[in-house]
C-alpha cells in the first residue's frame, strides 16, 4: 500500500458510527424489560457519543484526506 494510505487511513474511517447506533438499538430493547432505567441512560450516552463523534470525525477525516494529498487544502 502506499504509505500515505498506510498512515492517514484511520483517521478518513472515524466518521462511522451507524454500527454503533444500531448496536445500541438491540441493547435497550433486550434492557428495557429488566432495566429500563439502564436502557434509557445507554441509549443517551451512545447517542450523545455518536452525535460528539461524528461532529469531531469530519473534521479529522478531513483533514486526513488532505494529509493524504487526496483532496487539496483550502485558503
């Protein structure tokens, strides 16, 4: 691979957290009818992290990319 590929990567995959917010569908349906106070305080925080993240990811991804000379940096 070529190292710019080998090193900028990971930072253009943060902004993917869909799996996340679906795992977090099947956690507070399996908790909601032993704990629903814990199924809501789960989807709350996941989804709190999943808006956090993918504000924080685009930008990081972004600036990946032009790293990565894939895209040309703005003035």
């Amino acid at each position: 691979m070529p190292i710019t590929v080998q090193k900028y990567l990971g930072l253009t995959l943060l902004p993917h957290s869909g799996v996340s917010l679906v795992f977090t569908g099947i956690i507070s349906s399996v908790l909601a009818s032993s704990e629903p106070e814990l199924a809501t305080i789960v989807t709350g925080t996941i989804a709190a992290a999943a808006v956090i993240n993918e504000i924080i990811a685009v930008i990081v991804s972004k600036k990946g990319l032009e790293l990565a000379g894939e895209i040309k940096q703005q003035k």
